[in-house]
C-alpha cells in the first residue's frame, strides 16, 4: 500500500471516530431528557417512536395520524400542533 493510500485512510477513520464520539457524547442522559413528551395522533404510518396499543413495536403503525401511535417530540411542542395530544385515544373501527 502507497504511503498516501494509508494517510488518506488514516484521516477517514479520525473523521469517523470523532463523529461517532459526538454522537456519544450528545446521546448521553437520561431517555426522559433526550426524548421529551409523547406526541400522539399525528404520526405518519409506519413512523411511531414505540408499541402502540395494537402494535408491538416501533414503526409499526398502520395508519396516518393513528390515535394511539406517538413520537417524541421536545417538551410544549405537541401542544403546538394541530391534532397533536398528549395522551393515547381508543381507536374506533
């Protein structure tokens, strides 16, 4: 291997070190702080943060503005969107 092949490899893998020790550093605290509030009735389907009511996992939800589907959002901004609700609803048939 030529002596620039290994420089330009070298500086590829400092450059995904320190991204990945950002993205380390920003993920630290706890989940409360890092997510906010629960933000039900406005995700897209198959776009919800976790388990639903009739899903068991995230990105499970079948419908656009599902009820019992929610994401995280920043604290007061689902309060800000229209259709957004801080708690789950029964979804009607």
């Amino acid at each position: 291997m030529k002596k620039i092949d290994k420089i330009i490899i070298s500086a590829i893998t400092a450059v995904f070190t320190v991204t990945a020790s950002s993205v380390i550093a920003a993920n630290k605290g706890s989940a409360t702080e890092k997510q906010g509030e629960k933000c039900y009735g406005i995700v897209k389907a198959g776009s919800n943060d976790c388990a639903t009511a009739t899903q068991s996992c995230a990105g499970s939800s079948i419908k656009d503005k599902q009820p019992d589907a929610f994401i995280f959002l920043p604290k007061g901004a689902c309060e800000k969107i229209v259709g957004g609700s801080l708690t789950s609803k029964e979804i009607k048939n």
